[in-house]
C-alpha cells in the first residue's frame, strides 16, 4: 500500500500525468496486454481447436452475415472459418510471450555481461566488449535468422514445433543483449568510482556482492528504458521471422504468421485476414515504443 | 545623489515546479556605484549565483524574474529583448564564471575568441583588435602574450585561463563585471594571484566588481561592501570591514565564528545548529529563525526588511526599534 | 588494555619509503605510431610518516600533491608500487583474508563527497550497518539495529531517520551519516579525505567539531587530509606538507603556523586570505603547479622559489632536522632561508 502511494505521489508519476502522449499508449499497450492474457476468455473461439471451426464460415467479411452459416464475425474469417480476431488475441499472446521473454533474456545476458566488463575492466572487459562490437556489425535480424538455422539443424524434426519458439526467444534474446551490455558497462564505470563503492571495498565486500548489491541496482533507471524500447523491437523481430517463415508454426501463430498467411488473400479480396492482425502488431509496436521514450526522457531529465 | 550604476530594486526569481512556484531569490535589492566592488557572500542555495545570473539575463529556464526590476545606469534591463541583452552582454557587463571553459570556447584560439570580441563592441580593424588583445593579455598577467594570444583554450594552465577569461570580460571595456565563484575552482596558491589581477584591472578600467563567492577570505581582500545572502534574501548589507568584524545579523555573526582561521587558537568552532532550510520549506517570518540564538516572537511570524543601521543594512527585528543606534548585546 | 600498553611505545601507523606510480601512457597502438615511449606518473613519492595513537596528522597540499592517493593507500583500496605500510607494527598488506578482516575492523574512512559516498538506493540504517555485519563484527539483526540507532544518536540524527534514503537529507547530514557509517565497526584509527571540502563554511564547522568530540569521546586516531590550512589548523597536531607527490616538511601543528621552514609551506600560508584585516599584504605567489608526468629536477619546487640556487636544480633535497620538525630543503640545511616574519 505504501509503495503503491508513494508511486501516485512521485515525480515519475506526474510526469506521466502530464503527457497524453504516453497515458494514451499506456492505455493501448495494457488494452492488448490484458486482452492477450485473458484471450480464452474473450475469443469468441479458439481457432486453433480444429473442432470449434467450421469450414463454411471461411471468407466471411467483417461484421457481416455469412452467407452459408449466417454467423457474424466482427473482423471476419479466414479461409479455414478460423475467427479473426480471435486469431489476433491467441497471435497477441504469442507475439508478447516471445517478445518479453527474449528481452528478458537479453536483458540478464546483458547486464550481467556488462557489468562484469564494466567492474573488472582490462581484458575481459576488452573480450567482452569486442565480442559486441563484432555483433553488432550485422544487422540483428541476420544474428537472429543464423541462430534460428543452426537450432533448426541440430534438433530433431518430430521436436521442431515444439521448441520452435523457445528458439525464437533465444534468437532474438541473443540478438539484442549488445544494448543492454552497453548500457550497464557504461554505468558501472560511472558508478565503479563512487566513493560509495570505495566504501564497500574498504570493509573487503567481495566483487561479486559490490557488483550486485551497489552497482547494479543504481543502472536499473537506463536498464528499464532500453528494455521497454527492445521489447518494442523484439515483437517487430519475432513478427519479421515469423513472416518469413522461420519464427512461430503455423500451430501456435503469432501476429507475424497471421500477417504472412494473410498477404496471400490480399489481392484476392479479402483484405481484413491481412489488415486487422497488421494494424494491432503496429498498434503494439508503436505504443511500447512510444512508452519507451517517454520513460527515457523522465528518467533523464537533461535531456529536456 | 547621482544614480548608481548598477540598481536592484526588490529582485524576485522563481522556479515553477508542480507543487507551486519555489522562490529561490526573494526582495533583494542593492545599489552599485561606479568603480565599486561589491561581494556577495552566501552558502550554497543562498541565491547568490541566480542574482547574477539575474542581471546579465542568463539564468536557466525555467528559472524566471517573477517580479522586481534591474537598472543599469538608468535604463532598465531585465525586460529586454534576448537580442538587446546580448548587446548589453560584453559591452557593458562582463563576466567571469567559475569554470574558464565555460567562457572560453576549446575549438577557437585565444586571438579568435579576443578579436571577435573586441570587434562586436567596438569598432576597431582586425590589426587594432590584435594589437588590443595582446595588450589585455599583457595586462593580465600571461607571459609572452605575442606568441601565447594563437594558442588554444587548452594549452593554458588553470590560472591561466582564468587569466584569458579576465582580458576576455573586460575586452569591451566594460562598466560592470560579474565575477561568479572566479576563484573556487583553482589551487590556493594560485587563487590570491587571480583575485590580484582581477581587482586591479578592474580598477585600472574603472569597471565596477560583483563578486560573487561563498569565500569570505576573498570578499576581505577584494570587496568594498559586501551583502550577505540567507534563504533568497539580503540578511546584512555594508561595508566589508565593518561587517566582518563586528557583524550585526546573529546569521552573519554566526558564519564568521564557524570560519577556522590561521589565528584562532579555541578548540571549538562557533557553530550554527542546523542547515540552510530547502527552497520548499523557508519558514514564516524571517528565514532564519529556527537556527538563530536570539530569536523572539515576531521573527517567527513577520518578515524583516532591511532596516538602517549605522552606515549598513539589517534584516533583523533585534534593531528595529534602535534604528541607526548601536543595539547592547 | 595490557596489549595497548605494551604496544604504547609503537606509533599505531608506520609508513616508510611509499610510492605510487601510474602507468600514463598512451594506448599500444598510439604508442607505436606516435613512436613515443610509455610515460609514467609518480603520484607518491618515498613519503614516510607515523602516527601515533590518539592523534591528528595532517596532510596538506594542492591539486597533484597526491595527498588523496596516500590515503587510497593505507586503507587497502591502492597498492602502493613501493614500500610498506605497518598498521599496529603489523604490514597492512597481507594475503590470509582472516587477518586482513580482523585489520579491516580496526580502520576505516571518511570521504569527501557527502553526495557520492553514500548508496543512493540504500536506506540509511543498511549503509550504517554494512561494515558491521559484513566484519562480523555484530551478527543479531537487535543488536545490529540498537548499535544503529545509538550511532545516529551520537552523530546527532535521530533513530528515524534510519529508514530514510540518502537524497532526503542534506548535504552536513550526509556527512554524519557517512561519519556514522565509519564508526559502525568500532574503529581506532580514521582516514578523512578532505571530508569537509564540499559542505559550506557553517555546516563544516558543525562536521568538524562533531569529528573533535567524536576524537575525544572515542579515542580516535586521525589522518586528516586537506588542502585548507586554516581547517588543518583547528584539526591537527602533527602536520605533514606534501608538494608534488613529496613530503617537504612535518612539523608539530602550532610550530608550523609560528615558524614555517620550507619555502612552500611559507608561500602556502602566505597565500591564505587574511580574515582579520590585520593589513597583511597577502604575498604574490610565482607560478602554478607544474605538471607531475615531468616534474622538474633536483628540488621539484626550485621554479617557484625565491631561495632557488643551482645545487637545488641538481640534487633532491634530504630530510633535515629543522627547531621544529624536519624538512626536506637544501636551503634550510645550509640554513641559508631567512628567518621567517610569520609571528602570529
């Protein structure tokens, strides 16, 4: 309770007040949230249950009858009958569980990383940091594609479906730790000479519980901002390899397969397959985005 | 009474911050005549950096003059326009901050930084300018100053930047210098060598010195009079010897006794209990009252103006009703 | 209290010969192109000096004088490139962890930035606490909270303001803290490094005289490092006059403000304000502080003193019994300095 009036009380808090900017993309970023957690509960079906579909209600138009069944579907269907925005919410879910996930990985891999380079300095600070820098000469999306194939070769076909995602996650996760690496090196050589650490040296703390109970929670303020920002990033990855046909299977889709399936029916007519998934991963990506640099700019005051 | 050059007249800055306006300067007012050198003391929050930032029209947003009014020679400046201001800025108030690089600009030489100077305000060939500026430099200290003027920022020591930021400051022949912490940054043995040079080119170009410290030292060697600032506000204002050795404000009395000095040989400092209250908590009445010795009844409630006595200004009810006698302690 | 009285006689820090260098040098690669050899800094230079228990040494000295280095050094956060530190007549550096933690409890340091000294994400009571459990020197959580609060007490905060976070005090209440914090394991002997330069006049006033009870009150033996001669002045007993890296005088405190040896110890105190309008001219100094990476030969202040002969630019001074101390001067071994005016 206390914590929780201490947040409405805060700067951070008025701060978020004051911009509709960011209350606006609060609002959708917890809409798509909250509707992908509690997608069984809201989807009118669940698509991927061969039994709840029926093949007769493929192609139905958005909000109208369809002509065999006389079923309405708000955003239509596809061409196997399967509900449209049902199909969203269950993309969501998997759209969001991946991208979460790989910037949580990301973000351990790369603090952890990066605080060590940045506490220990001299060659491993060197191996670690080049090591980034060499990564970071492809675009992530390659490191990402590279990964995805050699997970692909080394496990068994009849597990592909299975860990597919895992390896998605894994994919972009290793894709994107460079960025945080960076973020808390940079901290920690700021923070590695306050004499607040000085102080924990002298009494003989160990490196290790300097690095973890000093250090590190004083880059958690840059850490959040560049998590919220690659979570941003993350969902539009998993949507581009899903699209090409290396990410999510068809069997658990996200909203990047949706959008693949989908761009096949557009020239056919049926333009909401392809028009409604796109528009909610835009509204995603854009909305955490959106969070992402107005966290940025209140936590840093300077920059204003 | 002729009309001094420089005159401060009830100066009010505020911040605006979600929680109403903190006031950071509050009433300060003061007269400066020509030649004068005039310091102004005060702790860190006391708002003497934002005073002066006040008069030359640089103080940071949004840190604003909510009211009051800034004369310099009989013409009002602080509702100038930014583009009038910057004419004011150089030709007639120079200014000498803490830190030489934030005057001096790395990627230009000394000569570049000095002509230009020279040649916005004044009118002078690119050859007069040259020759000027090596003057100035000569004037201030900084040896070989034929060969050293094509050097960069960088290539001079601490001092002698600060050195360069003086010819700089009074390169417009300026009537009013504001001198902001000029010394804080530098060594001790180099300090009394800047605060030399300062006041005797000052002198020597009869501008009139604002200086601005929380040393007291310094204002004991340079300054004429001197304000001490508490809280926002003027707590004492006169002439420095009278005030420093016989201070008639319990504030500024008080910061005398806590200065350790190569003299004393007590044990204890005199000490003030408690701190400089927050910009967001100054109490009712005068600032001063939760930490002073001699505090009544009507400091607690009623605010003090600057009351005349002898030849020097108290904010204090002690000497209210003594007016310009001396008050028995 | 038999142990403290046989080891009476033995001042509690012994520092012989210390010195400190840093490789400055460029990265390989400019080095190789720029064909320039690698540069190195003596920050500290043979510099020895004692202790004793119960008193205040003080180191003076400007920007460069490696006063802060020396202090890095005594308390383990540097390793000294040459000579040995006795803490107790025991050597300070030492590889068995055991017996470093038992040193460590013994010793402990106050900083200069009130700001930075202090974990902003750490309540107050665990920044107290810290070197008391992390010494194991007190390990039930009552205990450790009532040695928290009797520390408040006796830095004057109150046992609330425990569970407060550093940014909600001000800059002289940090400073209590961080004197709170350093008092936790129950130390004999305190490094403060210039650990009232960032406060203002009032507030430094309170600091020092809380250090002077706290002193007292606790038998505490001080380092006291500074570059104001008037603090150093109400703080010490003994001080120690550092110029480039290099002890030039140590004197006893009262000596050194009457009758002041080395030239730069007097142009030092030639150049300290003078408060009381006594009218003293304050003396013009000659030049800055050259730069450390090459500093001049022989006597590494001959360029700036007005006593300067050409054995100074040849030969570094030796250690010279002076009326009052030592000091390392060719001028005043050959007692060639005039006496000094500085009757105060």
């Amino acid at each position: 309770m206390e914590a929780v009036s201490n947040f409405l009380a805060s700067d951070l808090f008025y701060r978020f007040r004051k911009s509709p900017v960011a209350v606006l993309a609060f609002i959708v970023t917890a809409l798509l949230v909250l509707s992908a957690l509690f997608a069984p509960w809201i989807a009118p079906q669940n698509p991927f249950d061969p039994g709840s579909l029926n093949l007769m209600n493929g192609f139905s138009e958005p909000g109208k009858p369809n002509q065999f069944t006389g079923e309405t579907f708000m955003l239509g269907t596809d061409d196997q009958g399967r509900d449209v925005f049902s199909t969203i919410l269950y993309g969501l879910r998997i759209s969001l569980f991946v991208g979460f996930s790989a910037v949580m990985f990301a973000m351990v891999l790369g603090s952890v990383l990066g605080l060590i380079a940045g506490y220990t300095g001299g060659r491993t600070d060197t191996i670690i940091m080049r090591i980034a820098d060499i990564q970071l000469t492809f675009p992530a999306i390659l490191v990402a594609l590279l990964i995805f194939g050699i997970a692909k070769g080394i496990t068994p076909p009849s597990y592909r479906d299975e860990v597919a995602i895992w390896v998605l996650i894994l994919a972009i996760g290793l894709s994107d730790w460079v960025q945080f690496a960076r973020v808390v090196r940079g901290a920690t050589l700021v923070e590695r000479n306050k004499e607040y650490v000085q102080a924990a040296k002298l009494i003989g703390r160990k490196p290790m519980a300097i690095m973890l109970k000093h250090i590190l929670p004083n880059t958690l303020g840059p850490v959040l901002v560049i998590a919220t920002i690659s979570l941003a990033l993350a969902i539009i990855a998993e949507a581009t390899l899903s699209f090409l046909g290396v990410g999510a299977p068809p069997t658990q889709p996200s909203l990047g397969t949706l959008i693949r399936i989908g761009q096949g029916f557009l020239f056919s007519g049926e333009y909401w397959i392809l028009l409604y998934p796109a528009g909610t991963l835009l509204a995603l990506a854009l909305s955490v985005n959106l969070l992402g640099d107005w966290l940025r700019d209140a936590l840093n005051p300077k920059l204003k | 009474m002729p009309t001094p050059l420089l005159s401060v007249r009830d100066l009010v800055i505020e911040f605006p911050t979600r929680h109403g306006p903190l006031t950071a300067v509050d009433g300060v007012s003061f007269d400066l005549a020509a030649g004068e050198v005039l310091g102004v003391v005060g702790e860190s929050g006391a708002g003497k950096s934002l005073t002066g930032s006040a008069i030359i029209g640089l103080l940071d947003p949004p840190g604003h003059i909510a009211s009051g009014e800034i004369y310099l020679k009989g013409k009002r400046i602080d509702n100038l326009r930014a583009e009038d201001m910057r004419a004011i800025r150089g030709r007639h108030i120079g200014m000498v901050f803490q830190d030489p690089l934030t005057s001096l600009n790395p990627l230009y030489t000394i000569a570049d930084q000095l002509i230009e100077t020279i040649r916005t305000h004044l009118r002078l060939s690119e050859r007069e300018a040259r020759q000027r500026a090596i003057g100035l430099l000569d004037d201030v200290g900084i040896p070989a100053a034929s060969r050293r003027i094509d050097d960069y920022p960088h290539q001079f020591s601490g001092g002698m930047r600060q050195r360069v930021v003086i010819a700089l400051a009074l390169a417009a022949e300026p009537e009013l210098v504001i001198a902001d912490e000029p010394t804080t940054a530098l060594d001790v043995s180099v300090q009394a060598q800047i605060i030399d040079v300062l006041k005797e080119q000052c002198t020597q170009h009869g501008a009139s010195v604002i200086l601005i410290t929380h040393d007291m030292g310094v204002i004991a060697e340079t300054a004429d009079r001197v304000a001490v600032m508490y809280s926002g506000r003027i707590a004492e204002i006169g002439p420095v010897r009278e005030i420093i050795q016989n201070a008639k404000h319990p504030y500024t009395s008080g910061l005398m006794g806590s200065i350790p000095t190569l003299a004393q040989e007590e044990d204890r400092l005199v000490q003030i209990p408690g701190s400089m209250p927050r910009l967001s908590d100054i109490p009712p009445g005068c600032p001063f009252n939760p930490r002073c010795e001699k505090v009544f009844d009507k400091c607690r409630v009623q605010r003090p103006s600057l009351i005349p006595v002898e030849n020097r200004q108290v904010a204090c009810w002690l000497y209210e009703d003594t007016g310009t006698s001396e008050v028995a302690t | 209290m038999s142990k403290v009285a046989a080891k009476a006689a033995t001042p509690l820090l012994q520092v012989s010969d210390l010195s400190c260098v840093f490789d400055v040098s460029k990265p390989w690669l400019n080095r190789l192109i720029e064909r320039e050899p690698k540069q190195f800094l003596r920050a500290v230079d043979n510099v020895s000096f004692e202790i004793r228990k119960g008193e205040t040494l003080a180191l003076v000295g400007e920007s460069g004088s490696g006063k802060s280095t020396i202090a890095k050094m005594l308390v383990g956060l540097l390793d000294p490139s040459e000579g040995t530190i006795l803490f107790d007549g025991e050597p300070m550096i030492t590889h068995s962890s055991d017996r470093m933690t038992e040193l460590r409890k013994r010793f402990q340091m106050i900083f200069q930035s009130p700001y930075a000294s202090l974990n902003p994400r750490w309540k107050v009571a665990d920044v107290i606490a810290e070197p008391m459990i992390v010494l194991g020197v007190e390990k039930d959580s009552a205990k450790i909270q009532a040695r928290v609060d009797e520390l408040l007490d006796l830095v004057s905060l109150s046992a609330a303001d425990g569970s407060k976070f550093p940014h909600e005090f001000s800059g002289g209440q940090r400073q209590r803290i961080a004197i709170a914090r350093a008092l936790s394991s129950s130390p004999e002997f305190i490094v403060c490094d210039e650990p009232t330069s960032a406060l203002d006049v009032s507030v430094q006033a309170q600091i020092l005289n809380l250090m002077r009870d706290l002193q007292d009150q606790l038998g505490l033996t001080y380092l006291f490092i500074s570059h104001d001669l008037s603090v150093v002045r109400h703080m010490a007993n003994r001080i120690g006059v550092l110029y480039l890296g290099a002890l030039v005088e140590i004197s006893d405190s009262k000596e050194l403000f009457r009758a002041p040896q080395h030239p730069y110890t007097r142009m030092l105190l030639d150049a300290v304000p003078d408060l009381e309008m006594t009218g003293r001219k304050r003396k013009e100094v000659e030049g800055e502080i050259p730069n450390p990476i090459n500093p001049p030969s022989g006597c590494t202040f001959h360029p700036r003193c007005p006593f300067a002969n050409e054995r100074c630019r040849r030969e570094v001074p030796r250690w010279t019994r002076t009326k009052t101390g030592v000091a390392a001067c060719h001028g005043v071994e050959e007692s060639r300095i005039p006496e000094t005016e500085m009757a105060r």
